[in-house]
C-alpha cells in the first residue's frame, strides 16, 4: 500500500496549486466595471460571445501579471491604459495561450509617436539610414514600444475599420517566435507549411506587382512592405475585417484562421 503514498501527495500537490492559482487570478483578476467599460469602447471585443469575452478577461489578467507596461520618462500608464492594452493583446492568443508571448518581458508605452533609428532599403538596393517617427515597433526577445495616442479607444475610432496596432506589434511577436521577422510564424502540426508559403507568397507577390504597376490594391498598400509586415497587416484584417479578407482572399484568410485557431467571420 506504500506506493501509493507519493502518488497520492503529488495529486493533493497538484490540487492545492490548481487551488491557490484559481484564487490568485480571482483576486487579480480585472474589475467587473472597468472590463465592462473596456469592452463598451472595443468593438472588437464585442465581437465575442460572453463566454469567450469571460476568458479574456480571464487571459487579460494572467497578461498584467506576466508582462511590465512601463511608461517613458514621466508618462505613468493608468489602468485603464494597461487593461486597453491587454485586452487588445490576448486576442490573438485566445486560444493559442499566453506561453505565445514567452521570452519577453515588457511593453514601453509612450504618449505619442516616437523618433528611431531607422534603416531601410530603396528600390536600387541601397541601405539608407536616418530617424523615423513610428506609432509601434516589436523588438526581437525585447520589448513591444506602443503609443498611447494611437491605440486608445477614442482616436480608434477615427482611424480606418482594418487597423489596430496592438494586433500589429504583438502578431510580429508571435512571427518572431521562431527567430526571424518573415512571415512565417511557427505553424501548428496539422498545418502545411507548403499552402501556408504559397498562399502568402502568392498574394503578396500579386499585390507588390499591382501596387508597382501603380493600380490601387484592394488592401493597405503597407502591406507589401516586405512578408512580416504583410503577417501583421494581414492579421489586422482577420481580426478587425474578417468579412472582408474571407469574401476577398478565402484561401488566406482560412491560414489564418487555422494559425490563430478562430474564425472570426463566423
């Protein structure tokens, strides 16, 4: 009968820890008012059903305890700020999980958009460098920069339907996953990693060609920037636009949808 002892102990260990997590994330879980007003302002949060609103604001608070948002010189993010950010962030791991966003620590959270040194490539293949003022920027196993002016509710709602910049940055995280900024985002078993480069490839290359022949194309031009940032772009239609990118681009839109493991289209 002794051998069952440590069996026994280890799953009275188990259910303690279960028990003592379930508690902590009660106790800091995000306030029932201002989750409410967080979602109120998000129509991209209320695109969910209740029950899956629930689990992110369930992985929303596990994200405040994970990560630092940290404010630049005097700029103190409030709360409400760190939930908005939050909030926004979990959304692409609903159902992927916060282990998605391991092996980095913080978010720098700036007022308004800040100058970096930027280098960059023209059409000659020459590599220039000089500042550049920018909204967002993913730092590879370093921090995510935001502003403030350009993720919050009110400005949001001026700024066209597809974009949001928190879905951006943090869909360059999960890209970066993998070592390198391409496009190519550690793919899930069932997934084919062949369709998923020929469907991105293709569609990019299709656009990038439009775009040069000087025709308008049918998605944000800033998507040909090079393949990451057709990854992030692309990952703001599905989420922000999921109509629009499965009548217009299905093949690609299902990639996403088996990626993120959501279909937001319905």
């Amino acid at each position: 009968m002794y051998h069952f002892i440590p069996d026994m102990l280890r799953r009275l260990w188990q259910g303690y820890r279960r028990w003592r997590l379930a508690r902590l994330l009660r106790a800091r879980r995000i306030p029932a008012q201002l989750w409410c007003q967080v979602v109120g302002e998000l129509p991209l949060l209320q695109a969910y059903a209740r029950g899956d609103r629930h689990r992110l604001r369930v992985l929303a608070s596990r994200f405040l305890q994970d990560k630092l948002i940290t404010g630049v010189a005097d700029f103190e993010p409030s709360t409400y700020m760190r939930v908005v950010i939050a909030a926004q962030a979990c959304v692409p791991i609903l159902n992927l999980g916060l282990d998605y966003y391991q092996g980095w620590r913080e978010i720098i959270l700036y007022p308004d958009s800040f100058v970096v040194q930027a280098h960059w490539q023209d059409e000659f293949g020459v590599v220039h460098e000089g500042e550049e003022g920018r909204s967002g920027e993913a730092w590879e196993q370093g921090p995510i920069l935001l502003a403030w002016d350009a993720i919050a509710p009110d400005r949001v709602a001026a700024r066209p339907a597809y974009m949001n910049l928190v879905i951006h940055e943090f869909a360059h995280k999960l890209d970066l996953l993998n070592g390198v900024a391409d496009g190519y985002p550690p793919l899930h078993r069932a997934m084919n990693s062949h369709d998923w480069s020929e469907v991105f490839a293709n569609l990019f290359n299709q656009l990038s060609n439009e775009l040069n022949a000087g025709h308008d194309v049918q998605l944000d031009p800033y998507a040909c920037t090079n393949p990451a940032e057709f990854f992030a772009v692309l990952s703001e239609y599905f989420f922000m636009a999921p109509g629009l990118l499965a009548s217009r681009y299905p093949t690609l839109y299902w990639q996403l949808a088996h990626f993120y493991q959501q279909t937001p289209a319905g």
